[in-house]
C-alpha cells in the first residue's frame, strides 16, 4: 500500500474511532439512567454491549498504532498526545487532517472517561446503600437483627396497643 492508501487508512480508522467513542458515550448515558433507576435487567443489557464495543475500541487503538508507526515511525511515544505534533508536521494535506480527526477523537475519549467516572460514583453510592439498609436489617446500629439466618423475621418487643396477629 502506498503512502496515500496508508494515510487514507488512518483516517478512516480515526473517524471510526471516533463514531465508536460516541456509540460508547451513548451506551454510558443509558447506563447512568439505569443505575439511578437500578434497573438491574437493562444494566445487564447495557453492559453486554459495552463489551462489544470496547472489544471494538481495542481493535481500533491497535490498528491506530500500527499506522502510526507506519507513517511516522515507531518512536517511543508515551502517551496518544505525543502523536499530536508528528501529525501535524507530516506530509501535506495528510497530517493536518490526521492531526484534526485525532484530536476529534481525543475529545470524545476524554468525555467518555468522565461519563465512566461518574457512573462509577452512581454505581459506589448505590454499594453504599444498599450494604447500609443490609447492615440495618441485620442488627447493625445497636439494634436487634430484623432478620435471622434463617430467614425468620424477628421484631424487636414494641409495647404497642395494635395487634400485629390479627
């Protein structure tokens, strides 16, 4: 492949990086619903095509890299933001246009990330509540279990008017 077909390449693996980065963006927004719904059932479904999609993303990265390095040597680059400068001094109009897309896509990777780190905080705050109501229900807080290992309830001597009995 010539180096306009290798070009030509990249920049259909950066739009499509790209077009994936946002398919998972949208994945993470219908989770961040599910999550504050606890929709067990659609978290299972969301999380299935997650997988698919960043099985996808790691395919993408790869295929990146090596034109990458095919075009611009395979130096040794730290992090995605050391290509930036390299693409942008390749060879006219090739560079500049690999330099934009790449930045397109580090944008919407940056924005997936933060969605990731907020729906982790919903998925930690939902942990938390519901080890503290499993932490009341047996016994914690200086209270008598609610619950047995059995499975029996046990409720606490209440002086009460009422006839729980019938």
């Amino acid at each position: 492949m010539n180096a306009t077909g290798v070009w030509g390449d990249l920049l259909g693996t950066l739009r499509s990086e790209r077009t994936t980065y946002h398919h998972l963006s949208t994945l993470l927004m219908q989770e961040q619903d599910a999550l504050r719904r606890m929709a067990s059932d659609l978290l299972l479904d969301i999380t299935e095509k997650k997988k698919m999609v960043l099985s996808d993303l790691r395919d993408l990265d790869a295929r990146r890299l090596v034109l990458f390095e095919t075009l611009l040597g395979s130096q040794l680059i730290q992090t995605p933001l050391d290509w930036l400068p390299q693409l942008t001094k390749a060879q006219a109009p090739w560079g500049g246009q690999a330099s934009a897309e790449f930045r397109d896509v580090l944008k919407v990777a940056r924005l997936v990330a933060d969605q990731g780190r907020q729906n982790a905080e919903l998925t930690h705050r939902g942990l938390s509540i519901v080890r503290e109501a499993l932490r009341l229900i047996h016994g914690g807080g200086n209270q008598e279990p609610i619950y047995e290992g059995s499975g029996e309830i046990r409720l606490p001597s209440v002086t009460s008017s009422l006839s729980v009995h019938g």
